[in-house]
C-alpha cells in the first residue's frame, strides 16, 4: 500500500516540528547537489532506508526490484564508490540542481514527521540537460537535543517514469 | 586519388578484425541495419513467465515497431503489431497486464488476443466496403525456445529452433539456475544511453573491459565474489562463437552446467544465512543447488542481435536512434514453492547491486559506451579494432573460433552475422 494521501486534518507548515523537518530536507538537497556524500549519510539513522522503487505505487521493497535499495551497509558502499575515484560514472558525473517543494506533511508528532514533497532535478553533462521529476517521501526522527540531532529513517523518490528507461547515472536522487 | 571511403556499402565497412567507427554514427546505416536485420531475423520479444495466463500481453518492440506479445485462451503465443487497422492508433499503451482483447481508444474497433478485428462500430457504413476478416492486426511469425519467445516480420525466415542452432544448449543450461524450478522474470530495469546499439552488442560479450570499468564494482562486493569474477587470467575462461552471429563467454567455466557438481566447491559465505533459512523447508541437495545458483549461471550467452542470456539476467536492446539505445536488465529468479522467495529476494539484491540505472555497475558501462559514441565522431573512417585475441584462437570440431574470455571473438561473430544480413539483397 502506498503512503496515504489523504491525510484527515492537515498539518500546516508553520508547525515549527514541520520547520525542522523541512530544513532538513533542504539541507539534505544541497548536500547532494554539492555531492558531499560523506556528510549526507551521516544524515541518516543506522536503521534508515534510502529507496528508489521501479514500482512507483507499492512499498514492498524487499520483494520487488528497486533502482536504489539502501541499508546502512549499501550506503555507506554507495558513498564509498561516489566518492573513491575508481567508479568513471561518478567521475564525471552530471552537475545537478534540484529543487524540493510542494511539501505536504503528513505527520508530526514530537519524535517524528513524515513529509512528502515535489523534487525536480536538472541534471547537466555535456551538452545535455536530463529532468528527474519525482513525488518524495521522508520520515525524519527529531532529536531531543535540538535540530542539529534530526536524522532521516526513510527515504523514498518516486520518479514519475521509474518504469521507463531513465538515463544511468552518476549521482543520487 | 580520392577518397571512397563514403560511397562504401555498409557491409564493406566491416572486416574480419576491424569495423569502420561510422557503423555507429551513420542514420542512412541505421535505417538499414532497422530493414535488413531488426525487420528479417528473429527478434527476443519475451520470457514465457511474463505470460502465465490466458489473456496475458505485454508491449514490446521489434527494432523500432512496436507490439503487443499475447497469450490467447488456447495458450498460444501471439505478436501482434500494435496499430489498429482503421486509422493506426496504438491499441494499447499498458506495458504489462491481462485483457480479453484491445479496443482501440479512437473508433472502438476491437480485437481478439490473436489479432482478429472482432468488432466495428456503426458498421453500415463499412458495407460493401471492406471485409473484416482482411483486417486483423499485423501478426508477426512468433517461436519459442526453452521459454525464450522471438518474433519476426520475415515469414520466410527460417524456423527459430536452427536459427538458435548450437545455442541452444546453452539456453539449456542458463534455465538450470532455476535449481530444478522453473525460472521466471522477477523485475526489470530500464535505462538509455546516447549511443549505437551495437556498443552495447560489443559489450556484453567484452570481458575486457570488466575489472576497468567495474573495479567500483569489484571493490564493494565480498572477496568470494570478487575471486568468481577474477577470470582475466584464467585460461580456462573462454568465448566461443556459436555461428549465426550467437556466442557464448564463459566467465565462470565451473558454473557453465550447473548440474556439473562433485561437491567439492564451498558454498560463498555471504549466503549463510539464506542457507539456514532455506534449510526449514528444503533439503540438503536442494538448498546446494539454488545456492551454487545465486550469481546465475558462469556463462553470457549473447543472441544476435537484441538478447543477452547474462548469467543470471537478461540484458534486451532496443534501437532508438543512431546515437540513443534503450536497454532493460530483467531480473530472473525462481518459480518455486514459497520456501524459495528467500532466494529471490537476495537474488533481487545482487541485481540491485550491479544492474540499473544506479547499480554499481551500469552506469560506469554507460559511461564508457558514451565515450565511444562521443570518440567515434572522430574519423569515422579510422578503424573500431575487435582483434583482441585473433593470433590465439583455436578452431573447436564445430569449425568454430574459441579464445580467451577477454578477447574480442563473439564480437567478431557479431559482425560476420551483421555483415551477411547487411550483404543481402
Ligand atoms: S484508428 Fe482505431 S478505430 Fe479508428
Ligand atoms: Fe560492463
């Protein structure tokens, strides 16, 4: 089942645990456009999930074939191979800018907020320019001490053409 | 003297040891390659398992046409061109699913899963004027073996079974990763590179290029895998053409028959635990056999000219443009009893791992195939070498070439299949 939609009463955005969270998607961004792949992961929980699924309507990762299917280990192999200077895919990967927006907040508690958004990538290598257009959705733990502790446990990009060919690429979503 | 070079036919472009760097960058030789080979041979539109019921389909195309692969309710095997017969509209646009037939969105013509036009609307209009049974969809011959299921536009061509020819063992064997299952499509990637098809053709039958471009790769995996796909100086890694354009590179020779098993070999560690899981419902000889099965077969089994049968995948080509292809990596597991969902859910890892738009392995593939198409711009009159390994082939007692599995041999068969097809009138 995917994340329900249709959340009964909504969460405005000026809830300040809503702030937190959004900040930290922000930040998450441009630590990736930057391609400060170290210091993105510490963004994550040793329990977190990062997910790009094929299927863009289910959430029964483990059972179906994903493009990115990251625990902790798979991560921290991810960011290593970013980031070592043998993979020639990263080498000389596309610049991106990406822009994350529409955010809907679909829960927010003082432990947890989970928040769907619009990000919509431009990825420049060469003379071409690739969109990567896709619904996100990140649950966000809050730390007690302050925003600085926010971590992410979940992390899912829906790419609106997850089932079409997308081009292989040498940065991350 | 002038130079000729450009009023060269296509099939004089290539040579036993060379091909010309414009078979990549030329349209007028795509749209004959489009002609000549994609719309003559037999063309990989499915797996059997992506059509287990009556009333199955899945899109597809066949070089740049699209169709529509179907199972009728007697089981039978259909392609059909995806184009209705009043005004050409595709019929249909999901890419997978179960259907009783296509009504085509414009004017609700309809049609059987074989193809037959069943209904028209407001048909007085039509009488005297046409004969519905003149008007099915375009069914393309369609054969299969072993469940691999071709299509061709040719009617003539010959039967699928000799054109797979000493291919066929090897399809065979690939099906015994199944450890005694049947094997079935678990998922697919899907991803576009800008260049000529026929790079990525080359490619699966490149061991060369494997511990460069895949060091990344190589240097994230478990060391067992790792020492598996240590073949550059294993002499008793071989390629091995299998005529018709077919080869067969085997990486992991001890995995070419998974059936051949003495025992001996340690299973990897990295799938103890899946061992103890498998285990509770499984014996002993049973969990061995999927487990010395889990990368697959050793084996790239190469089909001329959009299929690659690799290792435990299968990597299909799809011709866009001179410079852009579209290729899919369909990962395969096991159809077994629920037991066995334990190995297709790690075999979703591995693929996962390597495959894919984000794999640790792809997109460094698609970076060099990217460097080819840019670098090949340059004098395209200036030799593609595929002679690696020419001086150290041996003939087999099929009059076949067979030579290291990081020589350039299957691609040397490629062409020869490539240059008879582009030779033909
Ligand atoms: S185009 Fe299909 S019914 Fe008219
Ligand atoms: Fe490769």
């Amino acid at each position: 089942m995917p994340e329900r939609t249709d959340a009964p009463a909504p969460i405005p955005m000026t809830d300040p645990r809503v702030t937190r969270a959004v900040e930290l998607v922000w930040r998450e961004a441009e630590l990736l456009d930057r391609k400060d792949y170290v210091t993105w992961n510490e963004l994550f929980t040793d329990d977190g999930l990062y997910v790009i699924p094929v299927d863009p309507t289910g959430d029964d990762f483990a059972d179906t074939l994903n493009m990115v299917y990251d625990d902790a280990r798979m991560r921290r192999m991810r960011v290593t191979r970013m980031t070592e200077g043998y993979a020639i895919a990263a080498v000389d990967a596309a610049r991106t800018v990406r822009t994350v927006s529409r955010f809907v907040p679909q829960s927010a508690s003082d432990e947890e907020v989970v928040l769907r958004s619009a990000q919509i990538l431009i990825a420049y290598k060469r003379g071409n320019h690739d969109i990567w257009a896709g619904e996100v959705l990140h649950r966000i733990r809050l730390s007690p001490e302050g925003p600085g502790g926010d971590r992410i446990t979940r992390k899912v990009v829906r790419l609106v053409d997850s089932e079409e060919a997308v081009p292989a690429a040498g940065f991350l979503l | 003297m002038t130079d000729t070079f450009h009023d060269r036919s296509p099939a004089d472009l290539v040579a036993e040891d060379h091909v010309a760097g414009r078979l990549y960058t030329d349209p007028g030789i795509f749209e004959q390659e489009i002609a000549m080979i994609f719309e003559r041979t037999w063309v990989w539109v499915a797996h059997e398992s992506e059509l287990p019921a009556a009333g199955s389909f899945k899109s597809t195309h066949v070089g740049r046409q699209p169709v529509i692969v179907t199972r009728d309710r007697r089981g039978a095997l259909h392609t059909l061109l995806n184009r209705c017969r009043h005004r050409g509209a595709s019929v249909c646009e999901k890419p997978q699913g179960l259907a009783n037939g296509f009504t085509c969105p414009y004017h609700a013509w309809s049609y059987g899963l074989d193809g037959t036009l069943r209904g028209i609307p407001y048909p007085d209009g039509y009488e005297g004027v046409v004969d519905k049974g003149d008007l099915s969809l375009r069914k393309l011959r369609t054969e299969s073996y072993g469940g691999m299921v071709f299509a061709t536009f040719d009617d003539d061509v010959e039967p699928l079974e000799d054109f797979l020819g000493d291919a066929r063992l090897w399809i065979d064997r690939f099906m015994k990763q199944g450890g005694g299952y049947p094997i079935k499509v678990l998922g697919r990637h899907r991803f576009k590179f800008r260049g000529n098809w026929k790079i990525q053709l080359e490619n699966t039958t490149d061991g060369y290029h494997f511990p460069i471009v895949h060091r990344s790769w190589m240097a994230s995996v478990d060391p067992e895998t790792a020492d598996m796909m240590s073949f550059m100086t294993d002499p008793a890694a071989v390629t091995h053409a299998l005529g018709n354009g077919h080869s067969v590179m085997q990486m992991v020779p001890e995995h070419s028959d998974l059936d051949a098993d003495d025992g001996t070999e340690p299973l990897q560690s990295r799938f103890d635990p899946l061992v103890r899981e498998l285990s509770r419902t499984l014996d002993p000889t049973r969990v061995r056999r999927l487990i010395r099965a889990m990368h697959g077969t050793g084996f790239n089994l190469n089909l001329f000219p959009n299929v690659s049968m690799s290792a435990a995948f299968f990597r299909v080509l799809r011709p866009i443009s001179v410079d852009e292809t579209w290729i899919e990596h369909i990962a395969i597991g096991v159809d077994g009893p629920p037991g066995v969902e334990a190995v297709n859910r790690e075999r979703l890892r591995i693929h996962e791992h390597f495959q894919g738009p984000f794999g640790f392995g792809t997109p460094d593939d698609a970076e060099g195939w990217d460097r080819v198409q840019r670098g090949a711009r340059g004098a395209p009159e200036m030799p593609i070498l595929i002679n690696r390994g020419l001086a150290r082939e041996t003939t087999g007692p099929d009059g076949r070439p067979t030579s290291h599995v990081t020589d350039e041999t299957g691609m040397r068969a490629a062409y020869a299949k490539w240059k008879e097809m582009m030779s033909d009138a």
